[in-house]
C-alpha cells in the first residue's frame, strides 16, 4: 500500500467508525400497504430524513401494520419501543384527551377547516399536549372524511338504527354510532374486511384510500357520503428521542416530515379521487346526501355528554368551532 492509500484507507476507517458512533437507526409504523397514499409518504418521509440529516438518522418504514395493531403501535411509539408512527388521531383520543378535539363528529366544516384549526391555538394544545404524552406529532396528514358504507344506502341517521357498525377504538365513536341507534363494534382495521364477508358487522366507516385498499368495497354495495368525522392524521415521533436530538437534528428531522406532509396531501388529492372512481368502477353505489342537518343533529347528544364528562374541553372545542 502507498503512503496516499494507507492516509486514505485509515480515514475512511475512522469516517465510518464516526458514522457508525452517531448513525441512529429509527423504525416506523405504517398500518397501511402499497397503493395507499400514507405509504408513498411515509417512504418519502424515510428518504428526506436521511437526505436532511446527512444519513445520521436513517428510517426503516414497515407497512401493512406488521408491528402491531394501531392502539398497540401507539403504545410502542410512547414508550419508545418504536421510534415513529403514521398515526391517526382518533386511536389517539383515549390517550391524550385534548386529541378528541379531531373526533367529535363534524367538527370541522372542510379539511381546509382542519388545517387552518390545527395550524392556530388549537392545534398547539392538541400537539403539546400528545408530545407530553410521549407521542409528538411533526407534520399532519390529509385523511379526507369518513363516511359509511354496508349493503344498505344510508341517507338519514335513521337508516343507520339496528345496523351493526365498525368503529376505531375511542368511545365517542360508539357514543356517535349509538346516538343514531346503530350498533358500535370498535374492532381492529385488519380484522374489518372479514367482518363485513361474513356479517359480524353490516357497515363501517372510513374514507375512499382506505375503503379501496384493504379491500372493503369488494365486501359491501354501497358508500354513503355522511362525512361525518374529519380526522387528521401525524406523523409522530417519540418525544425523549426527538428531544435528545441536536437543535440542528430537530430542525431537520421536522423539516422533512413537513415537506413529507405536503408531498402526502398532493398524493392524497389525486389518489382519494382515483379511490372512488375505482369503486365505482367495481360497482359500489355511492351516494350523496344533500342535507346533512339530520346526521348533525342526531350529535347534539354526543357534544352534550361528551362536555359534561369532560368540561375541561369546552374551550378546546369552542376554539376549533369559532375557527374560520
Ligand atoms: C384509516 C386510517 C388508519 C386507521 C383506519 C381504521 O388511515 O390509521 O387505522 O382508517 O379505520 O383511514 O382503523
């Protein structure tokens, strides 16, 4: 070996070594598979983190759920167990109270609405909030609005009385199925499709990425546009691993998780679109439902019990209704 190539080869050495010392290698959850817009950014978010930090942090993100169930997934993240998570806000609820702001029904009057209330006051005691419970959100998600779908077309909270109905796990979403005498069956997203084939329940909710691609729109005939819940969705981190980053780690961690963000809601627009073409291309039966005020008033109940078990919420809630 030359003198050049013995200086280089031990610098690459201890170059690796000092990468090696500080690489930190974090792992993500993602409940969902290819073809689901969250996916796409979420492998996004993997490549702007390791550009942003010169490869000091690099993301290996498993889809399709295989670490654990949401409610599961979001315990590993607060503890640590797993570095990140594409969470949604409703599992969140019965973690960190402030999060229920996103999940009584129609709260928001548009996704726009959503955004413009998390970017304000708002939004910050909900983020600091999840962050002191150990989950800190970095960016937010576009997740469109829910709406049901079964074998029936629902067009009054009437129609949903006696249907057995698939919720998210956070009992507003019962106290909301039960307020129009529906049956709440809160249940895993995984175990939702085979519910639907065999009848363990008549209907579910949910938005048009997430009704194609897991197959629910193969197992029931009709979409009912109810846009009942506009839930946000984050992307989180662990809160003792982002803060024991550098201030220039954090900044850039963020940095990508935000333009990963905006990437999802591009790939969110044209995908959710495509979603519904597609299943009505398969034969679902979508439906409008022009008046929406029954659906509202029928949640009068929910807000009510909902603020007298937790009055500590009216402003959180009265912040978000008098958001523009
Ligand atoms: C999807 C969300 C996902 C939820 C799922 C559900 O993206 O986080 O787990 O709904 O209904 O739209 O469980």
């Amino acid at each position: 070996m030359t003198f050049t190539k013995t200086i280089f080869a031990a610098a690459t050495a201890v170059a690796l070594i000092a990468s090696s010392a500080s690489a930190d290698s974090w792992r993500a959850w993602n409940i969902h598979n290819d073809g689901h817009p969250n996916t796409g950014a979420m492998d996004k978010f993997a490549e702007l983190i390791d550009a942003a930090t010169g490869g000091e942090i690099t993301l290996d993100v498993f889809h399709g759920g295989v670490l654990g169930s949401q409610p599961d997934a979001l315990e590993q993240v607060r503890i640590g167990a797993i570095e990140v998570g594409n969470f949604n806000l409703g599992p969140i609820g019965p973690m960190v109270k402030e999060a229920n702001l996103v999940s009584l029904p129609f709260i928001f009057k548009s996704v726009p609405h959503m955004f413009r209330v998390l970017e304000g006051e708002a939004g910050q005691t909900v983020a600091a909030a999840m962050g002191e419970a150990g989950v800190l959100p970095l960016a937010w998600f576009d997740a469109g609005a829910r709406s049901f779908y079964s074998q029936k077309k629902i067009e009054t909270p009437a129609d949903v009385e006696g249907l057995k109905i698939r919720v998210m796990n956070n009992n507003l979403y019962t106290s909301m199925i039960s307020a129009m005498g529906g049956n709440p069956s809160p249940m895993a997203f995984s175990e939702v499709q085979q519910a639907l084939k065999t009848g363990v329940v008549d209907g579910a909710e949910n938005n048009f990425p997430s009704f194609k691609n897991v197959g629910h729109y193969e197992v029931t005939t009709h979409y009912s546009l109810s846009e009942h819940l506009i839930i946000p969705e984050c992307i989180c981190v662990n809160t003792t691993k982002f803060n024991a980053l550098s201030a220039e780690m954090q900044a850039a961690v963020r940095s990508a998780a935000e333009d990963a963000a905006l990437f999802q809601r591009e790939l969110w627009a044209v995908d959710s679109e495509k979603a519904r073409v597609d299943v009505e291309a398969a034969g679902i039966k979508v439906n409008e439902i022009a008046d929406k005020g029954p659906f509202q008033s029928a949640m009068d109940s929910v807000y009510a019990d909902y603020l007298a078990a937790n009055p500590d919420m009216k402003a959180l809630v009265a912040m978000a209704q008098a958001t523009e």
